[in-house]
C-alpha cells in the first residue's frame, strides 16, 4: 500500500508520470503492471472514489451545469446552485469596479480614500483615481490642473484639503472651473491655514466642466 489515501483535496493531487509512494494518481505506462509497486489497481480506483467524494462534499451535489454570469454558491447540507445574485458576504480585499453602474445600492458606514498629496509647488495637475479626497500643503502659488480624461466618469466629485505651509499667503488657481458668480475664492493666506474646496463635474471625459464650492475656509482653528 505505497500510495497515499487520504487528503483529498486539501492539497494538490500529484499526478506524476514516473509512480512512487507519495504520487496519489499514477500515470502507469501501458506496459506497466497495475499490481506493480505504486501503481496498486485497486488503491488507484479507491483514491478516485475518495477524490470524487471529497469534491462532491465540498462543492454539493446539484446544479453542476455551470450557467453563464452566474456564480457556484454553497446552499448548506452539501448542495450548491449557480445564482447571478450574492449572498450576504464579507470582501476580504480591495475590488476594482471597471467603471461599471450599480443601481439600487443603499450604503452604509462607508469612507472614501484620503489622498495625501504632499505639497503643491507652483503646479499640481490632479487625478481622482489617487482618491476623490485630498490633502495638499500649499509650499508656492499654486496653479492646479483639474482631472481629466477618457475615464474621467460624469457625477465625479472631488474634495481638496489646502494648508498653507509655514510661510502662508500661497494663492491657489484652478483650470477649467466655474464658481458662484465667476468669483474664484481668495484662499486663507494665514501660516498653516486650511480651507477646504469641492468641486463636481457633470460631463466628465476629456473636457470636462467642472464646478467648485467654497465648503469652508480659515478651518485651523
């Protein structure tokens, strides 16, 4: 009794050619005897039942025809079903969207990536897909370059975070946005000051519109 009975499948079956006692399915040649040492007839046809049992457990035993856009679910009692809908589950990592519409979402306890950009210079082009959230230290009057771009999805938000530096009176500009009045806002100019901007785009793409909103100013104190 050389080959292995058990562990099916816990671990990857080792189907190699050349039969030896830790080989769970043999590859005889056709002129090797079945009753051969390793290749025993009977354990190779016991450790396929076992195989075929082991996967049945853990996969259920009905619905096995797989249909499409659907995923093979876990019913309890050892049965399974191909469904198109998710049951309640827990993600374990991050999920790319591909830029895709969920419709009817209720989202609760929910955040949003806080990019920390570093500081601005006198040039900063930005780009949502860092974080819809972002925090900048103005370190020189800046002009910023708002996201653009194919991906650039419509309904787009996005929430800048500017503290001046230590020497504060950095000025801040913003291509291609609109404001209230066709005022662009005169940012704090106190040393570490914080204001706060957001801004929406409706169109999206490679020539957006965006509009901004003054959330809040002098926000250090």
């Amino acid at each position: 009794m050389a080959i292995p009975t058990s562990g099916y499948p816990t671990t990857l079956d080792d189907t190699n050619a050349t039969p030896s006692a830790t080989v769970e399915f043999p590859q005889p040649a056709s002129s090797t005897d079945l009753d051969a040492t390793n290749v025993e007839h009977d354990l190779l046809h016991k450790n396929l039942s076992l195989s075929i049992v082991a996967l049945q457990t853990k996969l259920g035993i009905t619905d096995s025809n797989a249909t499409s856009g659907t995923l093979l679910q876990g019913t309890g009692a050892g049965s399974s079903s191909w469904s198109s809908t998710l049951p309640a589950v827990t993600l374990g990592g991050a999920v790319t969207g591909g830029d895709q519409v969920m419709s009817a979402v209720t989202h609760k306890d929910y955040s949003e990536t806080v990019y920390a950009g570093g500081n601005t210079a006198t040039s900063k082009t930005l780009a949502e897909t860092n974080g819809n959230v972002q925090t900048w230290t103005m370190t020189g009057n800046c002009t910023f370059t708002m996201p653009s771009g194919s991906g650039l999805q419509a309904g787009t938000s996005l929430t800048l975070i500017l503290t001046q530096d230590g020497t504060g009176g950095r000025t801040g500009a913003f291509t291609g946005v609109k404001w209230a009045a066709a005022a662009t806002p005169t940012l704090s100019t106190g040393a570490a000051d914080i204001d706060i901007l957001t801004f929406i785009t409706f169109n999206g793409g490679a020539s957006p519109v965006w509009y901004g909103f003054v959330a809040g100013q002098d926000m250090s104190s």
